[in-house]
C-alpha cells in the first residue's frame, strides 16, 4: 500500500539526512508502528507519506514515495486527501472549523462530495467513534481524548485508505488512551485500513500492532514484535521483563507475559519489593487544607486536604479535567482558591510578588517552550540568573550537566521536546525552589530522555527539593514517585506510597504489576535486583 | 426565541454598515452611541466560545488609537486655533519643509480635533471587533463563495489570530511570573512581543498543514491563458469597485458616475465569481440558513447606513455630522433613532447556543439540528 524507494531527505539547514535510502513496503491493512528516539525523524517519515515532505518543508528530497500507486512526487498533500488521512501531534492547533459535526465534514466539503452522502458519512464515523453525544458541541469544550478521537474522525470522512498518526495517545490519560487504541484496533479489523503510527508510550500500544519499524540513524529495520524486540534498546517494561526473565518467545502482551510467569512467580514468592526510602522527619514544605476552587460555576477543586514534606516525590494522576493542573496552578498561585488555606513553604504562594515566588516555589508547565522569551539558549540561562538571583553561569551550568549536547547559540524552541523540558526545569530550578511542581513532564519524551529526567527529579529529591507532578505516565510513576495522588472529580480519592495505591487500581497499574498481580511488584529494576541476588 | 447561531454574514453585514456609518462622522456624540450600540449587543449575544472573548482587545486597541491620535497631535500638531492650553518647547522647521513643526503652543482646538478623529477610527475598529466576536470566523468561511475561499481561507485565519493572541498573551503573562518577572506595566506588555508571536505562528503554521493534508485548495486544473484571464478580471473588478465606494463616501465626485463605476467592478466581479468557481470541486455540509432574524440584522445595519447618508447628503445637517470645535456638538434625534435601530440585534436574534461543560450536554440542542 505504501511503498518507499530510496528515499532520502535533508532539511536544508541540516547537514546530515533524516532519513537515508529507505527501502520499505507496508502492506494494506497492515497497523504498523514506527519507533525511534526523540529527534530520529519520525515525524518526518509520517509526513513523507502524504508528501508534507519536502512539500511543505522544503529540503532535499531524492527517491520516491508512493501511494496506493499515487506519488507524492507528483501529487500535493491535498491531491492525497482521499488516499492519506493525516492526523498530526497536535490536534487542537489543526482543527479547522469550530463544532465537532464541521469539523467531521470539513475533509469531505474539500473533496466535493455530495451532501446527502456527506450527512451518511458523519453519521457513521461518529457511532464508530462513539461520538454521537458530541456531535453539536464546539470543538473547544471537549476534554483531550474526545478531540484526538474527533482529529481522527475528520479525517476517516474522507474514506482514506490509510491513516498515519503522529503519538496519538501522548497527551491522553490511561483511560482515554484506551479508548482512542481500540477506535484504531477496530478500524483495521471492520475497515481494513492501513494504520501507520509513531507513539513513545509502547507500553499502550505494542499489543495492537501488525510489524515494527525501527527507526536508527536514518534507516529502517522492519519486523513483526517479537523479532524486533529481542535486541530493540526501545522496549516497553514488558519486553524487559521477558529479556530479563528468558521467556522464549518473548511475549508482546500482558496477557502472553501472564502465561508465562508462573515459573518467575515462584521465584519471587520468598521476597518482598524493594521499596525507595523517603527521608522521615523533614520538614513540611506544602499544606493545603479544605481548598475549593472554581472557573465561573464550574467547581474544579471540592475540598482538598494534602501535606508534602522535604524530599517527598509525589505522583498526581486522573483523568483529564479531574483538577490536577488547577490543583497546581493554586500552588504556585495562579489561580485564587475561592476556600480553604494554602501554606507552600510557610506562605500563601498567592501572596508573593513575582520576584520572590521563585523562591519559594518553581512551576514546568505542560508546554515548556511557553517559558522561553530569549533567542539564545545562552540568552535564556543568563536571563534566568538574574531572575533567579544567582551568581552568572549557575543555569548555563546546570544545563551542562543535565543535557550536556545543547548548544549556546541554539533558538530554544528548535531544541527536541527533552531538550526543551531539561531547559526548561533548569530555568525553575536555578533559583533553588523548596517545591518543584510539573506538569506532564514525560510527554512526547522517548524512554531515554525520560530515564535522564528521572535521574535529574531523583537528584534534586535528594537534595531537599519537594517534587510533585501531574502525570499520566503510568511507568515513571512507578520508577519515581515515592507517593501517589489520585484526583477524581476535584477531590482526592486515594493518597499513599507508590507499591500500594498503583497495583491498587488497574487503570494506574504498571505493566511489571499487571503481569505479576496480586504479588506488588511495580518496576522491572526491583526484579533485577532480586534474581541479582538469587544468582549471588 | 431557541438558540442557535445566526449567520455570520448578518452580523458583518451589520457591522459593516455601521463602521460605514462611523466613516461619515466626527460627531463625538454619534460615535459614542455607534459604540454603546456595538457594545449593548456584544453583551446580549457574545457566544460562550474562544472568539467570543476578543471584543475587550478591541475596545483597548479603540482606546490605544485615541491615545497615541492625540499625542500625534500635541507632538506634530499644526498651531491652529486660539484657546491655548500649555506651551511645549518647540522648533520650527523652515518654510520649504511646509510647516512642520515639532512642539510649540498645544491648542485646545488642536487636541479636540485630533480626539475626535481618533474616535471615528476607534468607533471603526470596535464595530468591526464586534462583528469578530459575534461571528464564528470559520462559520462565516463556508458563507464565502466557492471562488474566493482562497481569500476567505487568508481572512479567516487573520481574525482567528487576534482571540488567539489575548489568549497566548495572558498565559505567557502567566509564565513570567512563574519566572519571577513582573508581568506588569509597559515593560511587562513589550516583552510578551516575542513569545507570542513565535507561538501564533507555529500554530498558523499547523492549521496550514492540516488543512491542506484534508485536501483544502483541490481544483481541477486550468489552462494558463484561464488563469491570466482571471487574474486580470479579480483585479479589475476589485479597483473598480474600490474607486466607486472611495468616491462615494467621498465628497468631489458626482454620485451617478460613482454609482456607474461600483456597478461595473460588481458585474465583473460576478463574472470572475462565476468563472473561478467552476473550477472548483467543493461542497458545502449543512449551509447556514438565512431567516427572519438575519434579516431583521441586516436591516437595522442598512438602515442605520441610510440614516447618516442622508444626513451627509441634506445641507442643514452638515455641521451636525462635522460640528466646529469650539462648540458643545449637537445630539440630533435621528442619531437617537439610528442608535435603536443599531441595537434591535439584542433582541431581535436568538441567542447562540450555550455549553455547559460539566453536564456534557449541549443547552438547546435541538435547536442546532
């Protein structure tokens, strides 16, 4: 169905190819999933299948890629727009129009199809997605799955014969990702679709795909699941755990890896987790007590009680729109709680003037880049100094050492999504903040990436920091977090260690605990540890 | 009255017409109303909606254009005018630089004139933010006829941008304090400069892509000696038309010839319409419906227009529309009837649909269907 050959692509500024003589055919109604590290030009390859690239990059564009025997050589995007149904990262920024039944009939009306087939159409795409409740609400209401679902539907109007998805599910909480990987699942199966998709949460999607491609310097290997992750150095915990525990043939479900565990179970049955120690007796960094919040009538925080001490890792999870950024935002003082008192290090952070806030408590928002104002990554750390009130050089410093590659000249928002979250948590974090608050640091980060992130966040626990971040990545809780909050609906529904509270919950629950429930086993590192100890 | 949206092309119809009307006056009192008029109907019927929350940029973009009118005028200002209010340091430039001047004598005429200039401007602005708020822009995008949706595209995405920008602007004011920078204050304003605009057009960007990748801009393909042909006929039409409205709102020309010339560049332009759009392959889903509200709104927009024509064309009413500067200007009592016209939309459309996010269910839903 989609076919490459020998193509290779430069941007014109860059140097070095993206991608480097690319051999490869994806056979229809194939689900293939694309992996590689953040700035291996994933992207890139998606937007090489319905000829963003080079049309709308520019560059330098050899070989050919085609379509169901169209070109893209030949053939602008908006010439493939019945074919390729792009759905790219950001859904929000390409909606189009403002309700979400426009917005399912937008593709079409390009097309010129006949309304009564177009009102035929809508109506099909939105039962198969299970958007039909939706259908009159503007696109802007909607929570993030709903508008990923409805990015996706936009596209499917079209009848295209394939879809390429840019990370459909980052940005989405466990739940919803479900919901938009089985939409994709049953596309394939009823429709016979071609699904194209790159994701750096592997652990959501691995069990749904057809073949791998394994993106690496510019080439590609492709490969069923269980060839590719024999050696693939990214691999969700699941594949770990089998490497780690010889299962042969490595198993690509949780439910293949269940079959497999009992000889492991028994193992481990004499021992216990290793659990991280959190410092006892620090001093209390953060108390919230009885704190209501609302946006007009819409009540968003119903009473909160929560109390961190020095030190502490605290993991916030829940659904989308369940309160945690705006539990956040009170923290630092952006948004007024309408009751109840708010003590961040012994003051009302509402109380501070800007200068002092950063004293007291540093804020990583969702988009880091929303942070940056200079041109220069040289430029931002020294302006963060000053802000910071810290000797010249401490950022600059600081950024060395978390992301040793950057550049002094580089604009920051050209640095990778890692690169521009390291930035940006060096920015916050020069000024020495008590508590440090995030807000879904992981996304879009690729599983190295995350693993330095983790290494800096434990590091600055260590040092006394307080770290407390909203996330829905539901493995770096486990690999970090000493505590867990669970939000629902602007309350707290469950607050506690780590071991406890995730394998408590099967929506939060982390591969490693998935495979070996009931026992509480959450990382794969805890069981390297043991069978380290059983060989000794 | 159910909810639903009006038609968008009412509400810039409207809202045209009014700023039309604007254009014929310097009356600080008939200005007033044309915004109070602008105003009374944003808050009866500004949509719960990201573009409903850019009419407060307009009214602070009106008053920036007062501000930086008048301080123009005491800078720059030719001397005329007897009352004098204070004296600058001035210098005179010679006689072949034709009277330029900076500083001097600032006359209360000087400053009066220039006020009342900034509010015509002002008023135009902030009738036009209404329609921008009012309007879903890309609801009125499937209104544009088929040939000039590559315009209309251009134009949809230009007024998005600014509910956007105040968006961007209090979020990254936001990120400052997170910084431990004031955000406050002309410093804090300058500086979002940057930020804002590298996010606005990162976005613009996207949408770009998206809307090609779903096939925005397909046609079937035409002969060179076609497009020329078309080229020369949009351009055409479109100077002819502009040379007639200019010199229809315009004092110099006589009406008959400007009314011929308006009349050709629109038969033109319906030929060029005719022509482009038959190379188009487009479809539109679910066309907006145009009833007795729409043109209940669109009347009182002509209507309020037509008023202050004939007031520009009867000879008595001259110094009403452009009133001296050393008199109190009159408040006739057409300007009072035209501003009860200008906001019968308050009541005469039916409110746009309101959501509430909690319950997940759209209120009045039925009345979109």
């Amino acid at each position: 169905m989609i076919s490459f050959q020998h193509v290779t692509f430069r941007y014109a500024e860059e140097s070095q190819p993206v991608l480097r003589d690319l051999n490869l055919e994806i056979p229809a109604g194939e689900l293939a999933l694309l992996l590689g590290a953040t700035g291996s030009g994933k992207t890139t390859f998606l937007r090489a299948i319905n000829g963003l690239v080079p049309h709308f990059t520019g560059g330098h564009f050899t070989g050919s890629v085609s379509v169901n025997g169209r070109s893209t050589q030949v053939n602008q995007p908006r010439e493939l727009a019945d074919l390729v149904g792009f759905v790219a990262q950001d859904p929000v920024s390409g909606f189009v129009t403002d309700l979400v039944e426009d917005e399912l009939a937008y593709s079409m009306e390009c097309l010129g199809i006949n309304p009564p087939v177009m009102r035929r159409r809508v109506e099909e795409i939105l039962d198969l997605l299970g958007l039909t409740e939706l259908r009159n609400r503007p696109l802007h209401t909607l929570s993030g799955g709903q508008q990923q679902r409805v990015a996706i539907g936009s596209v499917l109007t079209a009848q295209p014969k394939v879809l390429v998805l840019d990370e459909p599910t980052s940005a989405l909480d466990p739940g919803a990702a479900e919901e938009v990987l089985a939409a994709l699942h049953r596309l394939v199966h009823d429709l016979g679709i071609t699904v194209v998709l790159a994701e750096h949460r592997l652990e959501r999607v691995m069990q749904y795909c057809d073949s791998i491609l394994l993106l690496e310097n510019g080439s590609i290997r492709s490969g069923t699941p269980s060839e590719l992750m024999q050696t693939s150095s990214i691999a969700p915990p699941v594949i770990h755990l089998g490497r780690l525990a010889g299962w042969d043939p490595l198993p690509i479900s949780i439910r293949d890896a269940r079959r497999a565990a009992p000889p492991l179970r028994a193992l481990l049955a004499n021992h216990s987790p290793r659990v991280q120690a959190v410092p006892i007796q620090s001093p209390r960094i953060v108390e919230i007590k009885e704190v209501h919040c609302s946006y007009g009538k819409r009540t968003v925080l119903r009473g909160v009680d929560l109390v961190l001490d020095a030190g502490e890792i605290t993991a916030l999870m829940g659904r989308n729109g369940a309160g945690k950024s705006t539990l956040l935002r009170t923290l630092v003082g952006l948004k007024n709680q309408s009751k109840g008192t708010i003590q961040v290090n012994g003051v009302d952070p509402h109380t501070l003037a800007a200068k002092d806030l950063l004293r007291h408590v540093g804020f990583v928002p969702q988009e880091p880049h929303d942070l940056f104002e200079s041109l220069t990554v040289a430029a931002e750390c020294k302006s963060s100094d000053t802000d910071a009130g810290c000797p010249p050089g401490t950022t600059r410093a600081l950024l060395a050492l978390m992301a040793p590659d950057v550049q002094d000249g580089t604009h920051p928002r050209d640095l990778s999504e890692g690169q521009q979250m390291l930035l940006a948590l060096c920015l916050i974090v020069a000024a020495k903040p008590p508590l440090l608050l995030l807000d879904e640091p992981t996304r879009g980060l690729d599983y190295p990436t995350k693993k330095k992130l983790g290494e800096v966040l434990r590091g600055l626990a260590t040092a006394g920091h307080t770290v407390l971040m909203a996330t829905h990545d539901v493995e770096l809780v486990a690999e970090l977090a000493t505590r867990v909050v669970i939000m629902g609906d602007g309350e707290i529904v469950a607050n506690g260690p780590t071991q406890s509270v995730i394998t408590d919950s099967p929506m939060f629950a982390p591969q490693v605990s998935k495979v070996l429930a009931p026992d509480r086993w959450i990382t794969v590192e805890q069981i390297a540890y043991v069978l380290n100890q059983e060989l000794a | 009255m159910s909810s639903r949206w009006l038609h968008p092309g009412a509400w810039w119809l409207w809202s045209l017409c009014l700023a039309a009307a604007a254009s014929q006056t310097t009356n600080p009192l008939l200005l007033g109303l044309l915004i109070s008029a602008a105003v009374i109907v944003v808050a009866a019927r500004k949509p719960d909606a990201p573009w409903g929350k850019s009419f407060e940029f307009f009214l602070f973009l009106g008053a920036m254009i007062i501000t930086i009118r008048v301080l123009f005028q005491i800078v720059f200002g030719a001397g005329f005018g007897t009352t004098v209010l204070f004296e600058l340091p001035g210098v005179s430039f010679p006689d072949w630089m034709s009277g330029l001047r900076l500083g001097g004598s600032v006359t209360l005429e000087a400053i009066l004139g220039a006020f009342y200039d900034g509010l015509r401007l002002a008023t135009i602005a902030i009738v036009i933010g209404a329609a921008n708020s009012l309007a879903s822009p890309t609801r009125l995008l499937k209104a544009v006829p088929t040939a000039l949706y590559e315009l209309g595209v251009s134009i949809v995405v230009a007024l998005t941008f600014i509910p956007q920008l105040t968006t961007d602007a209090g979020r990254i004011r936001e990120m400052r304090r997170l910084r431990g920078r004031n955000s406050k204050g002309l410093k804090g304003f300058v500086s979002l400069g940057l930020p804002v605009l590298a996010g606005a057009l990162d976005r613009s960007i996207i949408l770009a892509e998206s809307m090609d990748s779903r096939g925005y801009g397909r046609h079937q393909k035409e002969t060179t000696l076609g497009r020329r042909v078309s080229i020369s006929l949009v351009l055409t039409s479109l100077s002819l038309a502009l040379i007639g409205v200019y010199s229809l709102l315009t004092a110099g020309t006589s009406a008959s010839v400007a009314i011929l010339i308006v009349s050709i560049g629109l038969i033109l332009g319906g030929v060029t319409l005719w022509r482009a759009g038959r190379t188009r392959v487009r479809t539109v889903y679910r066309p907006d419906t145009w009833a007795l509200p729409e043109w209940l709104v669109s009347i009182a927009g002509v209507a309020v227009l037509g008023v202050f024509l004939v007031a520009r064309i009867s000879p008595d009413q001259a110094l009403i529309l452009r009133p001296e500067l050393n008199t109190w200007p009159s408040l006739p009592l057409w300007g009072l009837l035209a501003f009860g016209i200008a906001c019968t939309p308050a009541i005469t459309t039916p409110p746009p649909p309101a959501f509430d996010i909690d319950t997940n269910e759209p209120v009045g839903a039925e009345a979109l269907t």
